[in-house]
C-alpha cells in the first residue's frame, strides 16, 4: 500500500468518525421520539373487532353481568394501562388506540 493510499484511508477514517460523532446527539432524540401523542392516537370503539374479542366497554359497569368481571376491576388500574391524559390512556392490548380509564375488558390484570 503506498503512503498516499494510506494517508487518504485514515483521512476518510476521520471524516466518517467525526460524521458519525456529530450525529449521534441527532440519532438520540430521534430514537426517543414517540411515534404519535397520546392525545393524538384515536379512541378504541366497543365495535372495534379486537374491542368485541375481549369483550371490552367503555364503561366497567356495563360488564357487570360478565362472568370474569369483578367489582372495581376498571383499565386505570390494569397492569396493561399507561395513563395518559386521565380519562384516556393506552393499553397494550390495543396498540395504537386510547381506552377509557373507566372502561373493562376480559384481559385485565391487576397491578402488583
């Protein structure tokens, strides 16, 4: 390899180091960012398909005569419900849509 092949290999070596340093603070905050808001993400209907499969409703006291509903069993205090603006939250059964903090399904568990 002659000297000017090599000095031109570390001259790249250095450019894309230095490239590659500058954009890490710009990966980071890309990678951190949410794909969609909370308030922007629309609420799960009880007609939804994946909502009728587990029995879930806006409302816990609509699944009262439900034979795996328990009094007081609601999705805001599910294991699955991440608590996003108070009436509203995500659930992981249910990517992508909100659920009513007030609401029940078939799937719910308690927290630890």
């Amino acid at each position: 390899m002659s000297d000017r092949s090599k000095a031109f290999s570390r001259r790249h070596f250095l450019k894309g180091t230095a490239l590659g340093l500058a954009t890490l603070p710009l990966a980071g905050t890309v990678l951190r960012a949410p794909s969609a808001r909370a308030d922007e993400l629309p609420r799960l209907e009880e007609d939804d398909p994946a909502a009728q499969a587990v029995d879930y409703v806006h409302d816990a006291a609509d699944a009262a005569d439900h034979p795996d509903y328990e009094e007081g069993q609601l999705c805001a205090n599910c294991q699955l419900y991440t608590d996003e603006n108070g009436e509203w939250g995500e659930c992981s059964v249910f990517p992508g849509k909100l659920v009513a903090a007030q609401g029940w399904c078939n799937v719910w568990v308690p927290v630890n």
